[in-house]
C-alpha cells in the first residue's frame, strides 16, 4: 500500500475540516427553527391556560347551555338554574341479560 504524501494530506484533511465547518453551519438553522417553534408553541399553551385560569374553556356547552369563560360557581349556577325547572324525568334500567 502507498502512503499519502504529506501535502496531499494536508489538502485531504483541510477538504475534511471545510466540509464539517460548512454541515456545522447548515445544520444551526434548522435547530434554531426548531427551538424558536418549541418556545412559541410553549407560549401560546400557556397564555391559553393563563386565560382561561379559574375559568371553564371556551367551547364548553352542557345541555345547550354555553359555560365558556364563566367561573366554576357560575357554571353551577347556570346548570341549577337551567335544570330546575325542568320537569323530572323518570329512568328505568333495564339488566340485558333478563330484561327486568
């Protein structure tokens, strides 16, 4: 086998260098991107959080009664107002098995 002149060496191992200098750098953007994306999303999770603290999340319906951004008493409140004047209904439970 043939061993490498030293300048041929040195040229080798600088084209090595060069191109781990320039992956190194091609690859800090996208971790960059990454990371940006990663504190955003943790932003907006805990603004919406922040938001709706002590609160019941938007989009929340019982019955076809709206509960978003009321408080939990309030929430109560509005159930228990709704279901009381609604008249009793009477449940029957039936065993599959037998039918009684």
């Amino acid at each position: 086998m043939t061993e490498l002149s030293p300048e041929l060496k040195s040229q080798t191992s600088a084209h090595t260098n060069h191109i781990g200098y320039k992956l190194r750098w091609f690859s800090v953007g996208p971790l960059v991107g990454l990371v940006l994306t990663l504190l955003a999303l943790f932003a907006l999770v805990t603004m919406y959080q922040t938001e709706h603290d002590g609160r019941v999340f938007t989009g929340v319906y019982v019955a076809d009664i709206d509960l978003s951004q009321l408080a939990p008493a309030e929430a109560e409140a509005a159930l228990a107002a709704a279901w009381a004047s609604a008249p009793p209904a009477e449940v029957t439970l039936l065993d599959p098995r037998d039918g009684q």
